[in-house]
C-alpha cells in the first residue's frame, strides 16, 4: 500500500500534537508529521472500549518497506475505521545523516485486513532502524476519532537493496560510463607498512578486508563483503596509470589477468558521487566457486565478462587476453580472494597522495539525478 503525503498532525505515543486530525484518505496510508499528545488535540478522543494492538508483527522488510500485523478482539473489528502507527528512526550516531528531513513518521491507514504493507521511499532509508508502535481508531460522526492506547514499540531494521534496486543503478551507470580504453595492469595503493606487514605477518600475501561503508546507503556488500580493492583506470593521453593516488606512495601491480579471466565472474556492486562531476562504479571480481563468488551470486547483478560498459575481457586469435575499461567513470575493483605479492611488482610512484579524493567511508550525494533511484538512499 502506498503512502502519499498528508499535512496534518496527529497524536503520538512520545510527542505532542496541535492540529485536529479531519479529511483522511479512506483509499490509503498517509504522511504527516507528529507535533502533539492526545490531551492537547480537541479532534481525537480517548475510547476505552478500543482495542489495543498485541503481538505486534514485523516481516517482509525491504530497504523502503514492510508488512505489519497484530492479533485484536475480534468482536471489536466492525467498530475500528482507522490505524495509526508511530514511525520513528531509532537514534544512532551512524544514521544516515544526508536521509530527507529526520522528523518523526505518523502513518494513517483504513482499517483493513492484516497484514498491510507499508512501502514510502521518502521517510524509509535502507539498512536503518526504525521503532513502530500503533493504535486503533474510529472516525466517529462529527469527523472526530475515538482511539485505544498505544501499543508497545517494536524495533525492527530497513533491509538493502535487492538486485532489482542495483539493475536500476546498473542502468544508470551504462549511461554515463562512455568509450572504452585498453589496459593491461589491475593497481593497488597503500602505505608502505601495509605491504611490509603482508610480507611478515601474512605470508606475503594480501588478504581481504570487510568493505567500508563507502557508496549508497543500501548497498549489499557495504560492511559485509571481504574483498581488496584494485584500480585500473588509465590516462586518455598515456594509457597508463595516474602518477597520483590517495592511498599512499606504494603501488603494487598485477597482470590484468591474473585476476580477470574465464574462472573469474565479474558483478555489478554500485554507482555513487561524492558532491562532484564524476561518478565512481564499484565492481566485484570473483573467482568461480570461491566464498566472494556465492556471496554476489545472492545479491549482485551478475555481467558478462566479454560484454559489458565498464570491464571487459576478451580472447583474440591465439588465446591472448584482451582488457578495456571505461573512460568516463572511476572502476573501483574489489577482488575477493587472497593475492600473494609475488604475483606482481611493489614500487614507489613519482606523484603525490592526495588525501582529499579519498573515497573510505565516502557518503554519497542523495541530491545526484545521476545515481540515485527512487528508493532509500
């Protein structure tokens, strides 16, 4: 059931309320904010009569959804006309800050058969977490509202996005991902300790880290895929890569083949901005069968290898592996498996590391018509 917006206010189990509550959509859940308590609204009164929601149920979450129900008197249904649910997000110092306005949710909804299936991307973020808590009404023949008490909060948590959300994003990425260049080398930057650190302590090898939470707010694979994240990106005019990095003076470099191959599946993870013209796509390379390739199998757009906008490997006459990626986007690599750095080459670069295009932990622009859809950012 969808939930259009409404302009009034009405009572709420923690706040106060001013504005009578009159003219309610009879067809659908409606928006508005709470500002008021029920001793201060002149339009609802108290009915004992009215039945309390119990057992409050949860399920069927999505990243702007969710089913709700409870168990009631059944000799009371004929008289209750209305609910009223109190949504609130629930306080956390990692919320998603660049979410709509955070206020206070108050949903109205004709009574109708339970469960019922509250859906509203505008006061819905994926992956946050919410408290719930419900009251029954009926409208009563001046257009006033007899109500029960509130029932107990519940908490419950917003999901991610499914890949039918990262299609949409997907979509938008082969946009603007522009003309394909030729490379030949995956890249990675770091300080020179991280790599002194995989020689001595990690059987010099590099392993994978859980991905941070840079990107869109609902993204899958934030703070739950394992994985090392690679470059391959290369200047138009030179075909090799940036001098620059903002990950440290150290690189380490790969024959694009050895990651990128036949055995490797190749996922669609993300597309982001941080308040700037250019857009970053976030890309997982998988061994088949590996751990990393059946945790993406679950979640992530699946691309084909040898034809696609962003990363492509194909076989020329002879068997050589041939590589391109995309011009207009930044390819940010994430490579699920250990690699050992005897594969490749560790070498200091001449640039310098600008810290200020950091992408860890970046947060993305929920304003970009470019990369965001309509669901939670």
């Amino acid at each position: 059931m969808e939930v259009p917006r409404l302009g009034h206010s009405i009572s709420s189990p923690t706040s106060p309320c001013e504005t009578m509550v009159k003219n309610l959509s009879l067809e659908a859940i409606q928006l508005c904010e709470r500002e008021g308590n029920k001793s201060q609204d002149s339009g609802i009164a108290e009915m004992e009569e009215l039945p309390v929601p119990q057992n409050i149920k949860i399920d069927n979450i999505t990243c702007d959804s969710f089913k709700i129900c409870w168990d009631m008197d059944p000799k009371s249904k004929e008289r209750i006309t209305h609910y009223f649910i109190d949504l609130n997000k629930k306080e956390n110092k990692n919320s998603n800050k660049f979410k709509h306005k955070d206020v206070p949710t108050k949903l109205v909804a004709k009574a109708v058969p339970l469960p019922m299936t509250v859906r509203g991307h505008w006061f819905l973020s994926p992956r946050t977490e919410y408290t719930v808590a419900v009251q029954t009404a009926s409208k009563q023949s001046d257009g006033d509202y007899a109500v029960s008490e509130w029932s107990e909060i519940i908490e419950f948590c917003t999901a991610d996005y499914s890949p039918v959300h990262l299609t949409q994003l997907l979509e938008k990425a082969e946009v603007i991902a522009g003309r394909m260049l030729k490379f030949s080398l995956f890249y990675r930057n770091q300080h020179k300790e991280y790599f002194d650190e995989a020689r001595l302590h990690q059987g010099n090898k590099m392993m994978p880290s859980v991905k941070d939470n840079s990107g869109s707010h609902g993204s899958p694979i934030s703070g739950k895929l394992e994985g090392i994240f690679f470059s391959c990106n290369t200047e138009f005019n030179t075909g090799k890569a940036p001098q620059d990095s903002p990950y440290g003076r150290y690189r380490f470099e790969v024959q694009a083949e050895i990651l990128f191959n036949q055995k490797t599946n190749l996922y669609f993870g993300d597309l982001y901005c941080m308040y700037t013209a250019y857009h970053y796509v976030i890309l997982v390379l998988a061994p088949s069968g590996s751990p990393g390739d059946e945790f993406c199998k679950q979640r992530l757009p699946q691309l084909n290898i040898a034809d696609n906008k962003f990363l492509t490997c194909t076989e020329e006459d002879g068997g050589r592996l041939v590589f391109h990626h995309a011009q207009d986007v930044i390819l940010e690599v994430i490579y699920t498996d250990p690699i050992d750095l005897s594969l490749g080459t560790v070498a200091e670069i001449s640039g310098h590391q600008l810290r200020s295009l950091s992408t860890v932990n970046a947060k993305k622009d929920p304003s970009c018509k470019i990369c965001n859809i309509s669901v939670g950012r």
